[in-house]
C-alpha cells in the first residue's frame, strides 16, 4: 500500500471513530435525560435515542469491514475533479432554489412550520457554529456516515442502485428528527445520494453538502429569510411546483451529462 493510501486510511479511521465517539456521547447524554430524568412523556428522545443507537452499531461493523475487507470508500482519487466540481456546484445552486421554492409551496399548503431555528448572536458565533461546525464539520461527518458508509453496506445486502439510494435518504431524513421538514431532508438525501453513486466519489457529495449548509446559514445571518418569505408568495402555488420540477428534471440530466463526460474521458485514457 502506498504512504499516501496509508494515510488516507489512517485518517479514514481516526474520523469514524471520532464519529462514534460523538454518537456514543449522545447516547449517554439522551439516556440520562429519558431514564434517570423521567422524560419518558416526550417519544422523541426515545426515538432519537434508538436511531442514533443503530448509527453507532452499523458504524463499528463499517469499521471492522474496513480493516478486515479492505473497503476502501475515501481513500480512491477523486475522477477528474477540476471538470466534475464546478457542474457540482452549479447543480447544487439549481437544487438550493428547487428547495428553497419547495420550502414555500409547504408552508402553504400543507401549513407546516419550516422556518429554520438556528440563530446567531454574533459575528464570532456564525464563524465558529455556522462555517466551522454546521458548514464543515456536519457536511463532512454526515456524508462520511450515510454515503460513504450506509449506501455501500446497504447496496450490499439489497444490491438494488435505486433501494440504497432512497433508504440511506431515508435514515437521513429521519436523524435530523424534524418532521416540519422531513420531505425537505428526504429529497435533499436522495441528491446526494445520487451524486454518490454518479461520481464514485465521496468528495462530490461533500461539496454540495458544505454549499447547502453555507447558504442556509448564511440566510438566517445576514436576515435573507424575511425577504424571502415576502417574495415566495408572490408565485402562484402551481407555478413554483412547476419550478421545482424543472429544476429536479434539469438537475437530473445535467448530473448524468457531466458524469457522462467523465466516464468518456476515462476510456480515452
């Protein structure tokens, strides 16, 4: 194995575990808050207490198949990634829209309160919990855990592309715990689980997750969302659905043309 394979692998397995040391953590602080505080009336805690428990029980298998398996997720070069970043990026800005428009089209219809619940007090807060913590560190861990570990051992056992991609968006939804805005996840999910297994590459759906993270909080910074409520309203119900949809549809094949090109040049070589 080259050093620089050997690192990638070093620092793979440093992540995952810091990874389950977070989530075992949080098991320890939900169960004291369900058990020894006698929260037992609120099932969320219960619900989130489970869910995490699994994360951490798939995360340990990940970890042992990948030292006994040689599965090698993180450590495979990203494909030609000065071509595929910026049509990621693009396609990433087109979807921020679609689920901005989305976000509108529930609030209205289906009266669900969707507004965001993050808030800064500072310029050093937003740095510090929106850039490094929500931007960087979440995008990262999150994409580390549900594309980079669930959607493989998922393809494992169903060996079915379309069944991974939806259930490991699926469990993405359902970690965030916020049924307002479960749909918003359980698409966002699907994205960049199709990007995944698009590319080949982990990096890709880290960089449309960074951006979407980037763009949200800084929307409850610098105070967009207000504009954006007294804006969104001024579309019809009908046709912001249409947006969506064309922008899904657009998505969809922009993705596929860009991999296209990849696999192309990838035979050229």
């Amino acid at each position: 194995m080259r050093p620089i394979h050997k690192l990638f692998k070093l620092l793979n397995i440093c992540l995952m575990s810091l990874g389950i040391g977070i989530i075992l953590s949080t098991i320890i602080i939900k169960i004291h808050s369900c058990v020894f505080l006698e929260i037992t009336e609120d099932k969320k805690n219960w619900q989130d207490l489970i869910i995490h428990v699994v994360i951490c029980v798939i995360s340990v298998v990940y970890l042992y198949l990948y030292e006994k398996k040689s599965i090698n997720t993180f450590t495979k070069r990203p494909p030609n990634f000065f071509r595929l970043g910026p049509g990621i990026v693009v396609a990433q800005l087109i979807m921020i829209f679609s689920m901005t428009l989305w976000t509108s089209i529930q609030q209205e219809w289906w009266k669900l309160d969707t507004q965001l619940t993050l808030h800064f007090d500072s310029t050093a807060h937003f740095l510090f919990f929106g850039i490094l913590q929500v931007t960087c560190l979440a995008a990262i861990s999150e994409e580390l855990l549900f594309r980079g570990v669930f959607q493989p051992l998922l393809y494992t056992i169903t060996q079915r592309r379309v069944q991974s991609i939806l259930i490991s968006a699926l469990l993405f939804s359902l970690i965030h715990g916020d049924r307002a805005n479960m749909s918003f996840y359980f698409i966002m999910g699907c994205f960049f689980s199709y990007l995944y297994h698009k590319t080949g590459h982990i990096i890709y759906p880290i960089i449309a997750h960074a951006m979407h993270n980037l763009c949200m909080v800084s929307i409850i910074y610098f105070q967009i969302e207000e504009k954006l409520d007294w804006f969104m309203p001024r579309f019809t119900i009908l046709s912001r659905m249409i947006l969506v949809i064309g922008c899904w549809v657009i998505i969809y094949f922009y993705i596929s043309h860009i991999t296209k090109q990849k696999h192309k040049a990838k035979r050229l070589n």
